[in-house]
C-alpha cells in the first residue's frame, strides 16, 4: 500500500473524491472536492487508482461531520461527511454528468427536491445477522466487502428500528434461531417484516417476541439463497399476526406485505407522485409499466385517465386489482401481469387512443432496456415520463429515445439523503415531424 498526498479536484457518482497526477486518477473514499488530503491507495487498475482517506490536510466548507458511528464503517450513507447544500448539488451534478457522458447532450437538470426528512425517513430496513463465538451480531455489509458491521440502530431509518434490532438479537440468543437475514418496514407503531433462514422455517414465538414492543405485526419468512441479500419471493410465507397490513399513503390505504414494494419515503415520494400525476394530466390513455401494486394506476384513473397497468409479479398485481376495486376505478384500468416488453408490442389502440396515449415507467435499476424501449417508441406515445433510481441505465434508455423524442425536463429528487442513491424524473416529448 502506498501513501499519497493528493488534492481532491472532483467528485465521482459513486461520492470518492477524485484527483489526479499526470495521467493517473485516483479515487478516495471519505475526500471532498476542493480538499488535500493523505490518502492511502489499496487497488489499481492500468492508470486508475483506488484508495481510503487518512487525513484531510486542508477541508472544505462543503465537509460536515458524520452524524452516524458507524459512517467510516457501513457501506450505506457514502455522502453523509456533505453538508446538506452540497448532498443535493452532488446528486444534480452527478445526474446531469452521467447523462451528458453516455448521451452526449449537456441537459439542464433542475435543482435537486430536497426530502422534507433527513433523518429518520426511511419506513424500511434490510439486515444482515451472523454469530461470532456465541455472539448475535445484527447490521449491514461494510463497504466492498460481506464483513458485518454490527448496530444498534440506523440513524437514517424510523426511530423504531433500534427496538427492532434489540428485540431480533435478543429472541435470537434466548432461542438459538438460526435467522440469516432481515426485510422490515416501519408504519407508525406497525410492523411489516419478512425473515430469512437457511430452511425457510421460522418459529412463531418470534411473533410473540415483536408483539410486544409492536400494535400490529405480520411476520413472513423465506429461504435465504447463499449469501444474497435479495428478498426472496419464491417461497416466502405468512407465519403469524396480520397477513396484510394497511397502511396510508399517495392518499391511499393500502392492504400490504412484505414482499411488496413500497417507497421508503414517504415524504419525498408524496411530492414525486404529485408531480408525476400532474404532468399525466386528464383524458388521457396512460401505460404504467412496472406498476407494482398499482398505487400510481389508481391514481392517474382518479384523475380521469384510462390506464393500461403493467407487472411482472403475480402477488402485486393481485394486490393493484384490490385497490382498483377498493377505490371504483376498476372500469378505467386493465391489469396485465407479464413482462413489459412481451406486453407492450400485443397492445392495440385506436387513433384517438394514440392521441393521447402517455407512458410512465418506474423501472428496476437495471432500467428498461432496449427491448421494452424499442416497443415504447413502436407505440409512438406523445409523452413518456421516467421516474429512475439509477442515473447510469436511465441515461442508456433516454439514448435510445433520443430519435424521436427530446428531453422536456430533468430533475433530482432526495429520496434518500445521506447515500449516493439518486431518484429522478425525466419528461420527455415526442419530436415534431413538421
């Protein structure tokens, strides 16, 4: 390993301070843009170096102090040493550079949306559990690595997930439970958690366990798969308390388990939806594409659109079709349960359809791909609205649109302050052919 003196002169997306000698650039976990820093570098690549911080010889006014203990350990709030004014400049930079590096275009993004909630805003928390000597250890990966770093709570999620980790680690040492991993979601003094084991069982004295800490509970387990963290949909289970939850958001009251997607701010996510419901308009034929459990298709069909609603996983659109019909919309959405880019090209629409047909896609973070775009651009919409968790396979989708349509307006959204991670929306306009 090697000591460097280097001064930071940018920023990477994934948060590394960037500097560089000659033809060398080196990346440095913990560096701020505008720093000199004492780096050590532990990896290289031909003329790419990676490294960790050891000192910061000169700061900048944009570094704070970490709030968290575990900062310098967790793989998880990478921007945390930013104040709040350079954490939303770092995701509008970082957004507007991806883009312009894979399409080429200088895009105007707008000023990051800052979450109303810097602490304590997310309602989910994914654990990871393993025993040393006898002792339960509960927390996340630490950065580039499977290591545990063990907590007793996470600053950035509801205040209640410390009872959480305290009571899991405390049914683990009385019983001997064998759990590998943890997916909970926090909804006032409610508790929506799915556990992982090697065998897929779980006691129902565990449901005991949180009850008495939680109003209501449902408890789900599943099968861990090796060392993945992914939740697993395959075989998971109701084991005890509510099968569903209900719980309010978008003004909706919604009926959820654990293996549902939810956003896991609210706050921020209330504020996106308006924004996204506003831009649909009325009167219009909407596509949702990868509609999960339908929050926005009820929404859009409230505000007198028609919608075509789009998701690959049976349990969710099980779960679409109940809000619909909860909320009498059922005669302005058609559910379809599949694979968006199989789907899309059987749909058919009248010429009064096309007129005012609208696409909105939340996808995955591997984005849409070249198929499913292919088939959106087939389907000529007049306006497709992109709501993204991932900058890099949004900017690959967005080239390939890039033919026929132009980008209306780009925006970063703070949906999960202290991490790197950036949400954001993306309108885009069919071009002119006059």
């Amino acid at each position: 390993m090697e000591n460097k003196i280097l001064d930071i002169i940018d920023m990477s997306v994934e948060g590394d301070g960037i500097a560089r000698e000659g033809e060398n650039v080196y990346f440095i976990d913990g560096a701020v843009e505008g720093e000199k820093v004492s780096a050590t570098i532990d990896k290289q690549k031909d003329n790419l170096y990676w490294g960790r911080l050891v000192e910061v010889i000169e700061p900048t006014y944009r570094r704070t102090t970490p709030a968290c203990p575990y900062f310098d350990k967790c793989g998880g709030c990478k921007i945390m040493h930013l104040n709040s004014e350079t954490q939303k400049l770092f995701k509008m930079l970082s957004l507007q550079r991806t883009i312009k590096k894979v399409t080429n275009l200088d895009v105007k993004v707008l000023d990051t949306v800052p979450s109303p909630k810097e602490w304590h805003y997310r309602n989910s928390i994914q654990l990871k559990v393993q025993r040393n000597d006898g002792k339960t250890q509960i927390g996340f990966y630490q950065s580039r690595s499977h290591d545990i770093v063990p907590i007793e709570e996470c600053i950035i999620c509801d205040d209640k997930n410390k009872v959480l980790i305290s009571l899991i680690k405390e049914y683990i040492d009385s019983a001997n439970a064998e759990i590998e991993s943890i997916f909970a979601n926090f909804f006032d003094n409610d508790l929506s958690i799915l556990v992982q084991t090697k065998d897929g069982e779980c006691d129902k004295a565990l449901y005991e366990v949180l009850k008495s800490r939680f109003d209501k509970v449902s408890l789900w387990c599943s099968k861990q798969y090796a060392s993945s963290t992914l939740l697993n949909y395959k075989d998971a289970k109701f084991i005890d308390g509510e099968e569903k939850l209900e719980v309010k958001f978008a003004d909706l009251t919604l009926s959820i388990t654990p293996l549902d997607f939810i956003q896991v701010n609210f706050d921020l996510a209330n504020i996106l939806y308006d924004k996204i419901i506003n831009a649909v308009g009325q009167n219009k034929v909407v596509l949702d594409l990868y509609s999960g459990i339908g929050v926005t298709s009820v929404k859009f069909a409230q505000n007198n659109n028609y919608v075509c609603s789009i998701e690959q996983i049976h349990s969710s659109v099980d779960s679409a079709k109940e809000l619909a019909n909860k909320y009498n919309v059922v005669d302005k959405i058609i559910h379809y349960c599949g694979d968006c880019a199989e789907i899309l090209p059987t749909l058919e629409f009248s010429p009064q359809e096309k007129e005012n047909l609208v696409v909105f896609l939340d996808p995955p973070r591997k984005g849409a791909g070249k198929v499913t775009i292919d088939a959106i651009k087939a389907l000529s919409p007049n306006q497709i609205i992109y709501m993204s968790c991932n900058p890099t396979t949004l900017a690959k989708d967005v080239r390939d649109l890039l033919d026929n349509y132009e980008i209306e307006s780009m925006q970063a959204y703070d949906m999960f302050p202290q991490t790197n991670s950036i949400e954001s929306l993306t309108i885009l306009k069919i071009r002119s052919t006059k």
